[in-house]
C-alpha cells in the first residue's frame, strides 16, 4: 500500500563549516528529531575541497515502532514529475530505548547524488521522493535548504 506522507513542517538549518586541517567546507542541511512520536527526516551534507565539490549525500532517518526498511532500502526521486538519477543507496539501522517501556528502531537510508542530479533537486518547484513504498515530498523549507546549499556551493566552486 502506497500512501502520500507529508514530511512535518521543522526548522531547517543550512551550516557552512570550513575546517582549516584538511581545507575542505562542509555544507550541511539539518533539522531537529521531533520529541516524541514516531518520524521521519530528511537531511544533506555536500563538501567541498580545492574548489570543488565531492558527492552530495542525502540522509534519510526514520523512527519508528519496527523495522520499515530493513529489506528494502530503495530510494527514488521526482523533481517537477522528472526522475532524478540516484547513485549508490545504503541503509543502516539500531534498536533505540528510550525508556523502560518504550523502544523503537532507527534507521537511515543515505543516498548519494551527482552535483547534476542534487541541482535538479534544488530548483525544482515539487519535489516528491519514495523509500520502498512510502512517499514523501520535500516541504517549501526544505526545497530552500536544498536551493541554499547549492548557492553555497557555487560560491565555492567559481
């Protein structure tokens, strides 16, 4: 059963961080884990080194009750109903508890992109993205952070 989920509205934060020792910038785009509930979030990291750019990745996280990607960890991308082509995907995942009578699992599907492929992404109107057979679809700050992040990396690249 395929169901539309709209990713929750969350302050979203683009940081640039440039460490002096390897002369590279990170530029990361994350938002806080909700406090309860089960969830999920998207998030993105691209670095960039001599002037250019490394692969972006997405970080996909979920928490939930169960296992939801353990046997699946397939992540497909629209950007104005145009497919986007993906690089390599992995999952990785851990048993979390939270108290003595409450547990859950985390999992995270990363996902890298070609720069081509991440600004297709970024200027895109809508954005829907689909983890095996739940989809979701970028929220306008999200879309923003996504357009930020390439704008810091263009500056970086030139």
């Amino acid at each position: 059963m395929n169901a539309l989920l709209l990713v929750a509205l969350m302050t979203a934060a683009v940081t640039s961080t440039f460490d002096p020792y390897t002369k590279q910038t990170e530029i990361q785009f994350t938002q806080p884990s909700p406090e309860s509930g089960y969830w999920t979030k998207i998030q993105s990291i691209v670095t960039v080194k001599d002037g250019k750019a490394r692969v972006p990745s997405v970080l996909f996280t979920s928490y939930n009750h169960t296992w939801r990607y353990l046997r699946c960890q397939d992540m497909k991308w629209l950007a104005d109903g145009e497919p986007v082509e993906t690089l390599m995907t992995t999952w990785d995942g851990q048993v979390v508890r939270k108290d003595r009578y409450t547990s859950g699992t985390l999992e995270y599907v990363t996902q890298l992109l070609s720069l081509d492929s991440f600004k297709q992404i970024a200027s895109a109107q809508a954005v829907r993205y689909r983890v095996c057979g739940d989809e979701y679809e970028l929220s306008p700050s999200e879309l923003a952070a996504f357009a930020d992040m390439v704008a810091q990396v263009e500056a970086l690249t030139q």
